[in-house]
C-alpha cells in the first residue's frame, strides 16, 4: 500500500460493513474454542438479553454479563489474539457486505489508513 497521505477512512462496523452485529457471535466463537462447558449458561444470557429490552439494566452491563457469562473472568488478551484473528477471518468470510469490502479495499489502495469502529 502506497502511503500518499490522503487521511483515515473510518467505517461503522456492525451492520454497516457486516451483514450481522457481531460482539454476541463473538463470544459464542471463542466460549466454543475455549470454553465450550460455558455454553451452558447461554440461557443465562438469554435472560439478561431479556432484562436489557425491558430496559432494567443497561447495554454496557449487558455486555459485561454476557462476557462474563461466555468468556469468564480470567482470559488474557494473550490467550485471546488467536481467537480474535480466528474470528476476524471467520468475519470476512461469512459476514460482510460485498460493497463495503471492495470499498474498504479501494480506500486501502489510495493510500487511506482504514479503521473499524464499533461500540460493541
């Protein structure tokens, strides 16, 4: 990639460049990879989705939850990086939008450094 100075492009990621949100499937990918027994508690999750639509508690603390319910309390980012890379690759092959990728990748030809942003 040719560094031309043009600037940053940023793009929304969930559902704007993916087809599907994303941080949910993301914790069911790596519980599977390392942790499958943690499925279990999916139902769990289930509720806590629930108590967030019926605005008893907040996204961010549902977020908090289903991380701690799926991935637990004690997954260091060493431990994480493959399964993030996994995922990543999982993401590109399954779950984006055709005309956002060749975007993405005309924006990289022409020099843009591209981020991804999301709140999840």
């Amino acid at each position: 990639m040719a560094e031309t100075g043009l600037g940053l492009a940023v793009y929304d990621m969930d559902r704007t460049v993916t087809v599907r949100g994303t941080y949910t499937p993301f914790l069911l990918f790596v519980a599977r990879r390392t942790r499958p027994w943690r499925l279990a508690l999916t139902p769990l999750a289930l509720l806590a989705m629930a108590a967030y639509a019926a605005k008893l508690i907040s996204r961010k603390r549902l977020k908090e939850i289903n991380l701690a319910l799926l991935l637990g309390p004690r997954l260091s980012a060493t431990d994480l990086a493959p399964h993030v890379e996994a995922y990543a690759d999982h993401v590109i092959a399954t779950n984006l939008f055709a005309k956002a990728a060749a975007r993405i990748k005309e924006d990289q030809e022409a020099g843009y450094r591209v981020a991804l942003c999301t709140a999840s």
